[in-house]
C-alpha cells in the first residue's frame, strides 16, 4: 500500500509539474520577451520538450549554405505526413528540391518576364519543399497547413530552420513559365501547388516576435 501511494504521488508530481508549466506560458504569453521566458523556464524536463520545441522555432531567413542530409529530411518529410488530416485522405503531394542547379533553373523561370528576380522569396533556403493540395477535397488546404507544420517542428527539433512560404506559390502560378515548372515539379493530375517551405541551418537567430493575447477569449 505505501509503494503505490509514492507511486501515486510521483505521478500527480509529474501532471502538476505539466500544468504549472502550461500555466506559466500562458502567463508569460502577454509580454515581449515570452518565448525566451517560457522556453527557460521548460528546459530540463523532458515532460515539456514540444512545448520547449514551439516556443523556441522562429521563420528563418537567412540560412548557411550547408546541405541538409537526405536522411535528416526523410525523418522530417515522416513526421510530416504522420500530420492530422481529414478522414485520412493525406489529401497532400509534396515535392522536394535539393539539389541547387535544379532551384536555380525554377528561380529563372519563375523570373522569366519579370523585372526582378522573385527567386530571393525562397530566401535562399538549400532546401525548398512544394506542397500540392487535392483539389476534390475542401479540406486539404488544412491537411496542408498541418503537413508543413509537423515539418518545421520536427526539423527545430533537429536544429534545422525553417520559413513558410506562400509568395512563390504566386509567383509560380502567375508565370509565363508556369506549366515548365509544374512539369518539373510533376505533380499529379487534380493537384495544385498551395504552399512551400524552406529548409536549412539557419545563419541568425531572430528573437521572437510578441503574440496578441486580446485575439483569444474563453466564451462561458
């Protein structure tokens, strides 16, 4: 009887330990500095490690020019679509372009007829990922979203940055080359290119931006 009440006890420790952590981001939420705050005050116990990985991810913008393993990738495109999604349809495609030479000939062609080259959108990320969404389903631009979520957490938690992107989508879309480029990417028939993410080893580290707490509120 006495082992499993320290049992008991020991596992109420850990759940309070869950809350108060919980408790104290959201208090921390309403100021500045409250990423810094709360990933502080998470670190060290393995219990609040998601929370310490969302609290800590920033869009990153300036990367190194370091290639990203294709093994590190796999793992991050594994959590990726292990995502939620509607009725499990995993109404996504995604497409992954490393290889230098072939992102540079899709930043020219999303360039061609243009004044600019719009190919600095992807930030010069090594590693640029394009998502397709299922067009017969309402649903997948959500699945999407949460595709590329599980991604850019997963490689924080990797020491891989990364930015979400939704310029080069229009680019693409408004090109004059638009259909080489969806040839390149070759997804397939019924799907179209809603969102890309950039993946790298980030070269700053931006701090967090503050959140607005008056967006939310508890209705009873």
């Amino acid at each position: 009887m006495e082992r499993l009440v320290k049992r008991e006890k020991s596992a109420f420790a850990v759940w309070a330990g869950k809350i108060l952590c919980g408790l104290s981001i959201i208090t921390m939420t309403s100021c500045g500095n409250c990423n810094e705050q709360a990933v502080a005050e998470c670190k060290g116990d393995n219990s609040k490690a998601v929370i310490e990985n969302i609290m800590s991810r920033r869009s990153i913008r300036k990367y190194k020019q370091q290639p990203v393993a294709r093994d590190t990738m796999k793992l991050i495109l594994e959590c990726g679509i292990n995502a939620p999604n509607g009725q499990n349809k995993q109404s996504w495609e995604v497409r992954v372009v490393d290889n230098a030479a072939t992102l540079d000939r899709i930043k020219e062609a999303m360039s061609a007829g243009r004044d600019m080259n719009v190919g600095s959108c992807f930030r010069n990320a090594p590693v640029m990922t394009f998502i397709a969404r299922d067009k017969s389903y309402d649903f997948s631009a959500y699945d999407c979203g949460l595709l590329a979520e599980n991604m850019m957490l997963s490689a924080n938690s990797l020491g891989v940055g990364s930015i979400c992107l939704g310029s080069p989508v229009r680019f693409i879309m408004d090109s004059p080359c638009k259909d080489e480029i969806l040839a390149m990417l070759g997804f397939s028939e019924g799907y179209e290119l809603c969102l890309c993410v950039g993946f790298g080893y980030a070269d700053e580290a931006p701090a967090a931006k503050p959140r607005d707490w008056n967006k939310i509120k508890f209705i009873d």
